[in-house]
C-alpha cells in the first residue's frame, strides 16, 4: 500500500481499533443512530470508487452497477462499515487479475445490494458461520477467518431492519446479498458525504508490537494465528496488563520460555504446533510449567475437553466468545494465583504458610530451590540468585518471573524465608547450639540482622523463641 500516505495508514489502524469496540457497542448505539435522507446510490458510489485505486495496484477488476437512483433514510456511518468490510473481505481474498463486483437496485419497497468476489469461497461448514465473530474454519490451511467485521455488518443489517445472505463455492468465490427497507421519513438533512469516506483497505500483515513493562507487571501471551484475533484479545487486557503475542505455537513456546508469562492464551488449531503440543509442551517444562493456559477453539466437545485436561489446559474458550467470558475466564485464572500469593506475603513464615494450597508442580519447584539453598548454606557458601538460576538451568528473568508467579516474592525475600526456617529448625532440634552458631550456618553474617529477620518472620527473637519452647518442654 505504497500510495497511501502515512497519514491515511493511521486513520486505518485507527478505525480498525475502533471497529473491535463495535461490535458489543452496536446494539445499544442504535437508539442514537444518525439517520440522513439522500441519494443512497451517489453515497455508494463513492464508497466503491474509494478502493478504485486499490483494486488497480492489485491488478483485480472492479465492477460497480448502481441501477438508478435511490433517495432513502440512511445511516451513513452504517452503510460506510457495512460496505468498507464486505469491500475489505472481498479484496483480501481475490487472487491478482481477479474481479470484485457491487451491484445495487430497487426490488419494491426494498434496496438490494450485492457485494462479490472470485476469491478462494468457502465451504459449506464455514458458510454457517460466517456471521460469527472469530469462526475460523478448522480444515482450513489458508486461514480463511471471519474475525470480528462479518459479525458487525449483520448486527447493523439487523438493526436497520435487513437481512443479509451469502452464497460461496470453495475455488470460485462468495457472493453477499443484502436486503434493507426504503424509507423517507426524513425530511431535512445536512448529511456531506464527502467528509466520510475512507476505504478500508486489507491490512497488512505486521506482526503485533508487545506491551512494554518491567517483570513486576502480570503479562499475558496470546499465541494466536489469526492476526484480527489476537488483536482482539490483547485489546481486552491491555489497560490493565501487559500482552504479548505469538503467531505460531513454535514461536509462542519460544516467548513463554523468555517471558515467563503470568497466563497464556492459545487457539487450538494452527499450523505446525496446535494449541494442545504448547500445552504438552509448557507441562513438560520446569521454567514455565507453573503457568495457567486458556485454549481457544471453534468446538469444545467432551472429548476434546478430556484431550485438553490430559495435555495441562486450565481452561477452554469457545469461539465465538465475547470479551465479558473473555475477561472472566483470565481473571479466574489469575485470582487463584493472586489468592496464593497474599496468603503467602502475608503469612509470618510460621508452618503455617498455605504450602499445601500450591500445585504439585508448584510444590516439587519450590521444594528444588530450597534443596538448592541448603546444599549452599551446608557449604558455608554465599547464596546468590544467580547461583540458583544456573542449577535449575535458568536465566536470572525466567527464575525472577517463576518465583514471583508463584510466592509474589522476590527471589532475595525468598531465599531470605527458606534461610529463616532453617534457623528455626535448628533451634527446635538443639537447644545448646549457639544464636552466633544458628546465624552462621544459616547464612547470616550480621547477628543484628538475623536477629531483626526472625523476629520480623516469627514475632519474637531468637532468645524467646528458644526460652517459650524450653517452658513446653
């Protein structure tokens, strides 16, 4: 798209956000729709002719046959989204030297327009929801999806009293019919069609840009294939969190295993690795295998959720979902982490801290790090967090990140916590041991601040301690 300005591609990324909000807003816009009497036809004409120069750069002929002129009530912002994405569609899949057609007339008291293309069409089983948001037929190598402006257009037909149709043949092309009641009860208007025509164009494949943010901040990983999907569900997150995004299972292991991410967000069916071998994949891993996975898919039958639950899924989405069931189920998913780690932050690090509330992983996971942290205070060693990153055979992020996830600590607070139960370990088993001695082997080099840590853990000094269990004695 080299004869746009960079203005013009801002406009278009900008109504392509906006159109994602669409689609839940629809209905309840309607009561405020801006309706306007005019020549119907001269506002379609230079909807179509918006994409002529478009067509021409893509060496596919376009047709347009407007039958006569139609003076009608009309919502321009309406008609401008319902054509811009059956336009958009069309063009994305005709092949080069194919033909776009828009042909429109008056069929009585009724507008009949018909959008059409020589694309690659579509089968009988993704005709049936083609008007859903996000269908993506699963059969489908070329990634025929839907997204979200299939499901706009029929919401707005269906708010203007239409009715809208398709007909397609897998190799030959789609045909969209549409069906709109005349009316002219408006009797003034001050409609310019000129300022709102902008076509909207096929977009161009860039991959999604990642959410900046420190490794203190919840991120979530879409691995999705589908870009319009993807964007749609970071859109859901991104005030809150930070999202990034993975075109492919490969790749998408690839970011968890950098990230470590707090959830991650999986379509089911894509080429290579599907959604079900990240999971297998993310299970089988030590550094990631602590983290929540939603799957996304078109069906969800009772065998598929066994397959999901034998291959590590915590949770399945069925598209088409809406973002309420979307926001919902990550939530979940989060909270219990979140429920975990308060409980563990606010806990005094007496044997009361909730370890049996922790995932058998989580579990086997922590119960490594402090073997790790013993076998170097038994040494008489200086304990370093990249000391235990290296003997788990992880970098010093992906070490942060998984005990963050897990114990909402840092790694420095929680060797601090292994450090302190072991000093109070060694003052349950023997009581002539020395404090300087407990101190020492517990890798405490200042007295006063072992003193300080254990009495900030267990609410009394080490001498109260040991003298309240002499008196149970």
């Amino acid at each position: 798209m080299a004869f746009l300005s960079d203005y013009w591609k801002i406009q278009i990324q900008d109504y392509r956000v906006n159109q994602l909000l669409d689609i839940s807003k629809i209905k309840s816009a309607v009561g405020d729709a801006d309706w306007k009497n005019g020549n119907f036809m001269a506002y379609l004409t230079m909807i179509v002719e918006s994409y002529r120069d478009y067509a021409g750069s893509r060496n596919i002929e376009l047709h347009f046959l407007p039958k006569g002129e139609v003076v009608m009530d009309f919502v321009p912002d309406y008609a401008a989204k319902v054509m811009n994405n059956l336009l958009s569609n069309a063009f994305k899949f005709t092949p080069e030297y194919g033909r776009v057609s828009v042909a429109a007339w008056r069929e009585g008291e009724r507008l009949h327009i018909e959008v059409a293309d020589t694309g690659m069409g579509m089968d009988k089983e993704t005709m049936k929801h083609v008007f859903e948001p996000f269908y993506q037929g699963e059969s489908d190598v070329q990634n025929i999806g839907t997204g979200v402006g299939l499901a706009l257009v029929r919401q707005i037909i269906k708010a203007v009293n239409g009715e809208i149709t398709v007909e397609s043949k897998v190799g030959k092309g789609s045909t969209f019919h549409i069906f709109v009641p005349i009316r002219n009860t408006i009797k003034s208007s001050d409609f310019n069609p000129q300022n709102s025509i902008m076509p909207l164009l096929p977009k161009e494949d860039t991959p999604l840009s990642d959410s900046e943010g420190d490794d203190s901040r919840c991120r979530l990983l879409v691995i999705e294939d589908n870009r319009e999907i993807a964007a749609y569900i970071g859109a859901q997150f991104t005030d809150r969190y930070a999202v990034s995004y993975a075109a492919n299972g490969k790749d998408g292991l690839e970011k968890a295993l950098q990230l470590v991410p707090d959830l991650i967000i999986t379509d089911l069916m894509m080429p290579g690795m599907d959604g079900l071998e990240v999971c297998r994949q993310v299970r089988g891993n030590d550094i990631i295998n602590h983290i929540p996975i939603i799957v996304v898919t078109a069906k969800v039958t009772e065998e598929e959720r066994i397959r999901g639950l034998e291959a590590g899924a915590d949770a399945y989405l069925a598209k088409p979902f809406n973002a309420d069931e979307l926001r919902t189920r990550v939530e979940r998913l989060l909270d219990r982490h979140r429920r975990l780690r308060d409980k563990f932050g606010n806990s005094t690090g007496t044997d009361k801290q909730p370890e049996t509330q922790y995932t058998d992983v989580e579990r086997r996971f922590l119960a490594k790090v402090s073997d790790i942290i013993y076998l170097q205070l038994n040494r008489g060693k200086e304990i370093e967090v990249s000391q235990i990153a290296s003997a788990l055979c992880m970098s010093d992020r992906q070490f942060y990140r998984k005990i963050n996830a897990i114990t909402d600590s840092t790694p420095t607070v929680y060797i601090q916590r292994v450090k302190i139960k072991k000093a109070k370990s060694l003052l349950d088993r023997d009581s002539q041991m020395s404090f300087g001695e407990i101190a020492d082997r517990c890798g405490f080099n200042d007295y006063s601040n072992f003193v300080r840590t254990f009495k900030n853990a267990y609410g009394v000094t080490p001498t109260e301690y040991r003298r309240s269990n002499a008196g149970k004695v």
